[in-house]
C-alpha cells in the first residue's frame, strides 16, 4: 500500500520497516534501550520470505547474490541456515529471464542451498519456454503424479514451480477460463478433474479478473478441494473488482463462504477494500468470521478498525479461545506501527512481549528439511 497516500496509517514506510523490525526481534518502542537493527540481520529470515511474492530487479538479484558471499553465517544455526536458504528460494522464485543471465553468478556462490539446485535449474531453462512448453510440461508431470501412490517434497515444490512459470504467459488466459468453466477446454477428463485446483492457483497468479465470478462460484459450491485455492488465488487478483464482486454476494454466502472470502480481502489493500472490511466486521453474524474479519481489518491499518476489534478480543486470559489470542497480539502489533492506543494498550503490550507475541519459546526449524 502506498503508505503516504492513506491518513489511516501514521508512519512513513523506513518507520514502518524499523518497527516492524522491533517487534519480530520481541521490542517495540515501548522496550527500554532497544539495540540498533542491524541491516543484514540475519534474524529477519522469515520477514525475508515474504519477498517471495515481489517483483525482483537487477539491483535486487545483485544483492541476494552478495548475501550469499556472507563469511560470517554458521550454518549450525538454524537461524543463520534459514536466512540464506531464504536468499535462494528468493531467486528461484524470480523471474526466469532475470536470474537466468546470472545462473553462473548464483551456481559459484558457497551459500546456495545444494537442495535447490535443479528447481534453480530448470527456472534458467524455461526462461526460453513458452506458453506451449510450460503447459506442456505442466499436463506430463501431472499425468505421473496422478499415477503415483505417495508424492515426495520434491514433487508438491515442482507443481507450484511449474504454475509459477506457467503465470509468465498472459496467452494462456483463454485455456485457463476454459477448465474454470469445466468446458472446451480439451483435455482428458480424469486429468482436467485432477489439476483443477492448480487452475484456480493459476488463474490467481495470472491475475485473471475474467475469472473472479468463475471462482466465486466455485467457493460458493464450498468443494473441498479448491476452498482454500479460491481465497487465495482472489487475494492474489487483489483488485477492486474482486472487493465488489465478494461485496455483491456475500450476505447470501454461508459460514465457510465468508471465511473463504475474508482470506481474500486480507490480501487486497485498496481504500474500498480496507472500508469493505469494517462495513462487514460491524455486522457480522458468525464470531468464527467476525475474528477473520478483524484480522483483515488490522491488515489495512486502519485507525477507525482499532475499536471494534478490541471489542473483539476483550475479557480475561483464560476465557479467550486461541484465535482470539492471536487476533490480540496482532492488534497490539499494528496499533505499535501506527502508533495507536487504547486503555488496554500497556497491558496487553507487556504481555505480547513477554509471550514474543504468542510465539512464546518456539524454536524455528529448517527451511532445508521441507526440501529433499
């Protein structure tokens, strides 16, 4: 979100980063003394893998690459491990034509995780594939899967690697609103059932706003096995269009619909959406949304949102369910950022530092494990 056009958020964006910084790092500005955020922090991995899903830069692959020259990671610790294999999933995750030139430049590094070497691979190669190619090597890998009785890590990575890649080619918009619309779509039967939630995913990472009343109507059917992808891939179209289209159906919609829909508006930061989501939280009939609806408000750093989910997460420790607990550390999060109050504020504060906001003593694992 543009931080400077929207009065509802009262920092400028290096504040924001600086703050956000503190309360990974368990303080705020609150905390006595807070020690000074260190630049390549190594501790910052997890807020690292979020630039996963950014547009990456000649500058930016630069500096991934720098970082993994770094002489001063032990790779015993897994916070240190975490970090530059974040470094590389970030790349790989790039876009083809822009790491593909680099490939030497990335392979030579002696922190590049050795586990991500053929998704790495295969990202350079289909730098000179088209729609055809990739779609291609889309439908062969899945006909093996639907074949197989127990996938690998490696295989569930390379299905998403593939709709990544397949999302590079706008030209595809035409097959993949044919099998959302299950119809002239050519395909195998059998195998266009099998691969229907990816082209929920796909239409998603695609952006195609052609496709929003499609997947509504798909998460209006409430079929278990695209619920989850039809959130997400809405949340990732992140336009206006889909806020009203959610707008239009949603007093009609049940229980598993809204929750469905909110995931969505959590992840479109637009004015319409951000008022989209206090109008829903202040009528909500269901407590279960009305906790995802203060969630998606909090999202948006609205002032006007600070209250109604206050109300949401009020009463004593042991009478709060854990989503509720959550919901509390979240709010304590963004009223920091923003610089909000409220007479709970203080208390509530102490508590989501002394808990690492409901983390408590978690120990993060590997990243490397999830791949083999």
């Amino acid at each position: 979100k543009n931080v400077d056009s929207h009065r509802h958020v009262q920092k400028t964006e290096p504040q924001l980063l600086f703050v956000s910084s503190q309360i990974h790092q368990g303080q705020t500005a609150k905390s006595t003394g807070p020690k000074p955020i260190e630049r390549n922090s190594v501790n910052g991995y997890s807020i690292l893998r979020h630039a996963e899903r950014l547009p990456q830069t000649d500058q930016t692959v630069d500096w991934l690459i720098t970082e993994l020259h770094r002489d001063d990671l032990d790779l015993e610790d897994v916070r240190h491990d975490n970090y530059r294999f974040a470094i590389g999933l970030v790349i790989c995750k790039a876009n083809p034509s822009l790491v593909a030139k680099r490939h030497r430049d990335v392979t030579e590094t002696p922190l590049f995780p050795a586990e991500l070497s053929k998704s790495f691979e295969e990202v350079c190669q289909a730098a000179s594939w088209d729609w055809d190619r990739t779609w291609q090597e889309f439908l062969v890998f899945n006909r093996k899967l639907s074949r197989k009785r127990k996938w690998s890590q490696g295989d569930h990575h390379r299905v998403h690697r593939l709709i990544r890649l397949l999302a590079r080619h706008p030209n595809g918009e035409n097959q993949v609103l044919a099998l959302l619309q299950r119809h002239g779509h050519g395909i195998d039967p059998g195998l266009a059932e099998w691969i229907d939630p990816y082209v929920v995913d796909l239409a998603g990472f695609m952006r195609l706003e052609a496709a929003i009343p499609h997947i509504i109507e798909r998460a209006q059917l409430a079929e278990p096995e695209v619920a989850d992808q039809c959130g997400d891939a809405l949340g990732r179209i992140g336009t206006d269009a889909v806020a009203k289209a959610i707008a239009s159906d949603w007093d009609c919609g049940d229980y598993d619909f809204q929750n469905i829909m909110t995931s969505a508006l959590k992840k479109i930061h637009t004015d319409f959406c951000a008022r989209l989501c206090l109008e829903f939280l202040h009528v909500e009939r269901y407590s279960e949304v009305s906790l995802e609806l203060g969630n998606a408000v909090l999202s948006h750093f609205l002032t006007e949102g600070i209250p109604p989910v206050r109300q949401l997460v009020m009463g004593d420790d042991d009478d709060l369910v854990p989503d509720q607990h959550d919901l509390r550390s979240r709010l304590v999060a963004t009223a920091t950022i923003m610089g909000a109050t409220f007479p709970e504020y203080d208390a509530w504060h102490d508590d989501a530092v002394k808990t690492d906001y409901g983390w408590h003593d978690y120990e993060p694992m590997r990243i490397a494990e999830n791949f083999g």
